[in-house]
C-alpha cells in the first residue's frame, strides 16, 4: 500500500504518545507529573524537527511557532491538549497537537511561509483529572487563570501550587504567559468527535458550531461511621445511601432534556470497609447543557436536593464549585472557513454543537475559535476502545493544511 502523506507517521506518533502513562495498565497523564513533561518533550522534538521554535511556558503548555514572512502581523493559533483522563484513548486532545504539526512539516518542506506566523500548542491539564479544576493551560493562554485554583488538591493532598513547584514551575507566574489582546488572530482546533453523530451520518468530518459549558462540584457528605453489625436501620447517618440518593436524582433531573447531561464520574466512601458504616461520601458531579439556562437550572436543583436529602438524613454536605463555563459559539466567518477547507477535500460535511469541552472554548475571550470534528469508531472516547480510521486522519490534515494555507483574519 502506498504510504500516506501524514497518516502513517502521525499514527505511530500518537502511538508513541499512547504509551507515555503513570501507569502501566492504561492510559493515563495527568497534569504536572513525569509523563506530562515526557510527552510534551516528545512533542516539542516532532515541532523542532518539523521546523518550529519551541518554548514550554509558565503554565506548563508546550508552544512551537512557524515564523510567517510578517512578523508583527497577530499568529493563528491551533492545537489541543496533551493531558489525558483515567484509563483513556490516545486520540482525545493528541490527535489536535499531532495533526498541526504535520501541516507545519509539510508547509516547512515546502520552504513555505505564511504571512503571519503559526502557534501549535499542546495545552496543558484539558481534563482536570488530577485537581478537578480544568483548561489551566488555556486560561493561561487567555489570560484568564485564576491563582485560586493553585489551592485545589489531588487525592494524596498536593495542592495545584505545590506540583507547580516540584514539576519545576513557579506558581506565582503561572499567568504570566498570557496573551496580549489582538496579539492571536483565531484559535483552531481539530478533534475527535467524542460522539456518534458524524459515524451515524456516514461523514468523516464535521465543523463546530458551539461548544457546551459545564459545571463542575465536589461533595462532601458527612454522617457518623458505625459497625455494620450493630447500628439498627432506623438510627444510622449513612452518608453513602445520601450520596446514592442524590446519584439518582441526577439521573432523573438531567433525562428527557434535550442536551442537558449529568453524571457522577467519582465516588468514594470513606474509611471504605465491608463491616462499617460509610461515615463520608465524596462524590464529583458534572452537569452540562447546549443552553446555559438549562444547565443553570439543573444544578440549582441539584444543589438544593443536596441539602434537602442531608437535612432528612442529618448529614452535613459540603460543595465546592470546580469549574464553570458557558456555552461558547464558533465565529461564524471561520465555521465557513473551516467548511470550505473540509470541502476543498472532496467530502460532504455538516454542522454540529460539541457536548464535551475544549481549550478552543477557553480561548474564546482571547480570539474567535472554530473547531473542526472527526468521527471516531462508534463515538467511543474517554476510554480505551477510542479507536479512527487513517483515512479520517489523512483527510483531517489535509482540511486543517487548507484552513491554515488560506486563513485570513476575521471582525
Ligand atoms: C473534556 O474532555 C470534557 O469535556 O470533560
Ligand atoms: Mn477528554
Ligand atoms: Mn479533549
């Protein structure tokens, strides 16, 4: 078989990028650890190699920049996140920082230049897997971080600021790479669809039209621990049974509503022992929706039968808020933009909003965004089994090439 213009090699890439974990059962890189700055050496040498300048900055992103013929004229800015949620695929995030860099390796043998230059990020803690708190990378970028979030702490106790430190990075200049307004001309991201809308419609490619916000909370539920044996029915706090109570008001409060989502990813109850009553429960819970209303709605809701069920139980509940965003459009003139550049490929697409999050949404406030979906084998992701044909890939780059070739600055 012929060999492929950029799929073979980015597909061992990704594989080589796959291997890359904290452990050795799956996939898993999460944020300031030895594999997160692994993988983005990896990538910073395919970005050398490819003809880039690279720097890791103050946030712990890995940036390469392809210098255009006008070097005061703003850059256009692509990539995706190199962090990975618990036992994960390897196209989540990868596939938006590989793909960019095989533009940019084509347009670099080309001897090409554009006339403005090109950024190629490979973002930093997307998921929030090891804080809960997530797109730190990005805020950065957008000038949006907020130093608050350094206090969050993993499940051993390290505090963001202190994995800051020990990764070799100062806490207190995580802000400072920071973009000056008007200094990114737009943001472009390529992703896997995480879904099963484009493999239903028999497309390889879809363009974005907005990205869903999410809202993210910690509970703490406390009770009284108790031996199994001996505490009736009638007189026990059992902050688990709380917790299963409010896991299944999610489910019922977040069905039937077009778009709106809920779930409970994490729980845990404590000490966690087959002879003893569960005296705390700590549960994560994610809700999100198309509309930020609905979403609004949901987890005031959700938050109120929180209190309801503890008072009924005399549990005490404490919630922290995670993460909040809102609903993010796509910029209309570079949706066109990225339509054309699908098109230019010889392939039908379409339209569709994105239910998951993604650094393009983070950066909305800094440039216009416009992402770019491929399909993935049965809509699988956030696992192992996320699985995408070569021939998606192939046509992915070639689109993203197109966009960036024939990108041109936007109101
Ligand atoms: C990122 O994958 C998210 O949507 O949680
Ligand atoms: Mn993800
Ligand atoms: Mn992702």
């Amino acid at each position: 078989m012929a060999a492929t213009r950029f799929a073979d090699r980015m597909l061992a890439q990704l594989d080589e990028l796959g291997r890359i974990s904290e452990s050795p059962d799956f996939l898993q890189r999460t944020f300031l650890i030895p594999q997160h700055k692994q993988a983005h050496e990896r990538a910073a040498a395919w970005m050398r190699e490819a003809g880039m300048e690279v720097e890791h900055d103050s946030a712990g992103n890995v940036v390469g920049r392809y210098a255009g013929t006008d070097p005061a004229a703003p850059a256009l800015m692509t990539g995706s996140h190199l962090d990975t949620v618990r036992n994960a695929g390897k196209y989540d995030g990868m596939l938006g920082v590989i793909a960019p860099i095989a533009c940019i390796a084509d347009l670099n043998r080309r001897g090409k230049r554009l006339p403005f230059p090109i950024e190629v990020v490979g973002f930093a803690n997307e998921e929030g897997t090891r804080f809960g708190s997530a797109m730190t990378g990005s805020r950065a970028i957008a000038g949006t971080f907020d130093p608050a979030m350094l206090e969050a702490r993993d499940k051993q106790g390290v505090s963001m600021g202190e994995a800051y430190k020990a990764f070799g990075l100062d806490p207190a200049k995580v802000g400072f790479c920071a973009r000056k307004p008007g200094s990114i001309a737009a943001f472009v991201e390529l992703h896997i669809e995480q879904g099963p809308v484009l493999e239903q419609e028999g497309l390889a490619l879809g363009v974005v039209t907005a990205i869903s916000g999410a809202h993210r909370f910690r509970v703490e539920i406390t009770g009284l621990a108790g031996h199994a044996g001996t505490v009736p029915m009638g007189q026990r706090q059992d902050a688990l049974v709380a917790a299963a109570e409010i896991v299944q008001y999610i489910e019922k409060r977040c069905t039937g509503t077009p778009t709106l989502v809920g779930t409970v990813g994490m729980l845990e109850a404590l000490p966690g022992a087959m002879n003893v009553i569960p005296g705390k429960a700590v549960f994560s819970i994610d809700v999100r929706a198309g509309e930020d209303d609905l979403r609004d709605l949901a987890a005031d809701d959700i938050l109120k039968q929180i209190r309801v069920v503890c008072a009924g139980r005399k549990l005490e509940a404490k919630i922290t808020e995670l993460y909040n965003s809102t609903a993010t459009p796509c910029h209309p003139a570079l949706m066109d933009a990225a339509e054309a550049a699908i098109k230019a490929q010889g392939v039908p697409t379409m339209r569709l909003p994105s239910g998951a999050g993604h650094d393009a949404a983070t950066l909305a406030p800094l440039c216009p965004i416009t992402m770019i979906f491929m399909r993935c084998t049965r809509g699988i992701s956030h696992n192992p089994l996320e699985a995408v044909l070569p021939e998606d890939v192939e046509l992915a780059t070639g689109a993203l090439l197109h966009f960036i070739e024939n990108f041109k600055p936007v109101q």
